[in-house]
C-alpha cells in the first residue's frame, strides 16, 4: 500500500514539474512565482523590456522629431502610466543614445510620480555638433520601476559625525 501512494506521489510531481517546463517556455515565469508582484497599467505605447530578464523596458519616439545641436526638446512617447502606490518611475537613457547620436537625457534621472498621468515624456540634449533626427517608433529611452521609501525630514541643530564629513564633489581623490 505505502508503495503505491509513493508511486502515485512521484508520478503527480513529474506530472506538475513537466507542466511547469512548459508553462515557464510560454510566459513570463516571474509571473508565477511572484503573482503579487507590482502591476504597472498603461494606456498607448507599452514600455518593452527587449529580453525578460531587463531591468529598463524601452520607451519609443511617438513622432519623428529633430533636435539641433546645443538644444533640448521634450520628445513624446505616447505612453500614459498608472504605477502602482508605493512606486515610481525613472526615465533613464539608453547606454546607445550618447554613442550613436551624441544626445543625452538631460534630466537624467527623471521621476515620475505614482500619481501622474500624462503622456511620459523625454528631456533628450543634443550635445553634438549636427542636427539629430529620431524617427516614429524609435527607441530612445528606458523606463525603471522602483519601490518608493516614505521618510520623514526631522529638522536638527546637529547631525552625527561621519569619516567623511562634509567632503563631496569628488573629494576622495581620482583613483
């Protein structure tokens, strides 16, 4: 008798772990390991990770747009979020956008608040030396989501001493 439900016991977890090699090919595996992770709702152009496993989901250029050197100009993305409370948005560059066309976001990063609903867009800086043109569909920048901390600000008359003191602005030295 102890053999056969042992036998059945083994025969239903190959059955489960077959089924979840097959789920796991089909769709986002996070999704069933962690289903309470944060749901970000968006209307108009999806933010998209190029691989599953990326930390920034690519925003793209709602319009062709061109930008001239020593310029900014906030470029739309056609992209409207509703993050989740306990959460907020970074809009970061691309590690490409310097390279390849000499712009930057010039924000970087730029917030967005769990409560903003307008259309997502993007501080993008031309510090090259010739007119930049990015076309409809483009990518040309990255989202990331991030849990927000509340703190509160307590004013002090004295704050703790620390090794480095007030030392910033690369006052540690070159190494």
């Amino acid at each position: 008798m102890h053999t056969f439900i042992i036998t059945a016991i083994i025969a239903v977890l190959a059955v489960l772990a077959a089924a979840l090699v097959t789920i796991s090919h089909r769709t986002d595996i996070g999704a069933l390991l962690m289903p309470d992770r944060p749901v970000v709702k968006y209307r108009g152009n999806q933010p998209r990770r190029q691989h599953r496993t990326d930390a920034g989901a690519d925003l793209k250029c709602s319009e062709t747009t061109t930008i001239h050197p020593g310029t900014q100009m906030l470029i739309g993305t056609g992209t409207y979020l509703e993050i989740p409370h306990g959460h907020y948005g970074e809009v970061v560059p691309r590690s490409s956008l310097p390279l390849k066309y000499d712009c930057t976001v010039a924000n970087s990063p730029g917030i967005i608040d769990q409560d903003y609903r307008g259309e997502i867009k993007v501080n993008v800086y031309n510090f090259g030396t010739g007119p930049v043109t990015f076309q409809a569909g483009e990518r040309i920048a990255q989202l990331l989501i991030h849990e927000a901390t509340p703190v509160e600000f307590k004013h002090t008359t004295r704050l703790s001493n620390t090794e480095r003191g007030t030392g910033g602005h690369g006052s540690t030295g070159k190494d």
